[in-house]
C-alpha cells in the first residue's frame, strides 16, 4: 500500500463498490466489473478488519492519503453472496487461529467423517452391483476370496461419482 497509484486505484475502487451497492442507478443495472470490484474490497476490508497487526489498516491508511475517504459497510454483490459467506468463513477460521482459539477442527473432521460413511454405506454398501460382484457362485454367502476378487473388480468411486 505504498505506492500512490495503487492507492488511488483502491481509492476509485471502493467508490465503485459503493456505488455498486448504494447507487440506484447502478445497483438496478448490475455490471459484473462492479460487482468484481466491490467483492474484492469487500474481502479486502474484511481481511484489514480482522488483521492482528494492522486492525483498521486500510482505513488508516486511506484516511491518510485520502483525507475525504471515511469507510462504509459493505456487503458482498446479491449474486455472489455464497462466495462472500466462504470467504468470511475463512478470514475468521484463520482469524481464531491466529488467535490459539479453539477452532473446532477435530470435530469438523469427525463430523465430516461420519456424513462420508453414511454417504458410502448408502451408495456402496447398499448397492446391488456390488452384492453381485462379491458372490461369484451365486451362492449367497461371501467367502474371503470371493470378497478379495470382487474388491479387485469393482470402481469403488462409480457410485460417488453418479451421486454428484
């Protein structure tokens, strides 16, 4: 943030995000450089928000080189609402762990874990291809070299991936 010209780049580039949002003329036309733009700094001013070093920084810094510039709430553009929710998700699970903050992650794995099991219990497991795979002789029971040649011979992700 040295340089003048990226600041008055970032400087014309919150006015458009604002614009983009707050204007009524250009937030009934949507153009996606706006939007672009508005999520950029939307991120960006999340990032300085949540920065242990330079909390507020680029208010700071944009109230310095910019003595008119006073900063505004911003929301990511309707379209990209998602995609903003991830990346706050993000700036704050990097945010409590830059902290030492319990994030939780043992148990996101574990939860994680369980939904695939039940996933492949459900498409694997349960599937009829893979009971006839398995019994060769159609005998109904499973003897271990029936269960080892059927492992061999089936795609143990065709049914992950039809599920998508």
């Amino acid at each position: 943030l040295a340089r003048i010209d990226v600041i008055a780049d970032l400087r014309d580039g919150y006015v458009l995000a604002a614009r983009a949002l707050y204007d009524p003329e250009l937030a009934s036309q949507p153009d996606p450089e706006s939007n672009d733009v508005l999520m950029f700094i939307y991120v960006l001013q999340h990032l300085f928000d949540a920065s242990v070093e330079a909390i507020d920084g680029l208010t700071l810094v944009m109230q310095a080189l910019c003595p008119s510039f006073e900063k505004g709430e911003l929301y990511p553009p309707l379209t990209q609402v998602h995609s903003g929710a991830v990346c706050l998700g993000i700036i704050n699970r990097a945010f409590r762990m830059s902290r030492g903050q319990d994030v939780q992650l043992a148990m996101e794995a574990a939860a994680f874990n369980e939904s695939v099991m039940e996933r492949l219990e459900e498409t694997f497991f349960l599937s009829p291809s893979v009971w006839q795979a398995m019994d060769a002789d159609f005998s109904g029971e499973v003897t271990l070299e029936e269960f080892v040649e059927g492992m061999r011979g089936l795609d143990l992700y065709a049914d992950f991936r039809r599920e998508r």
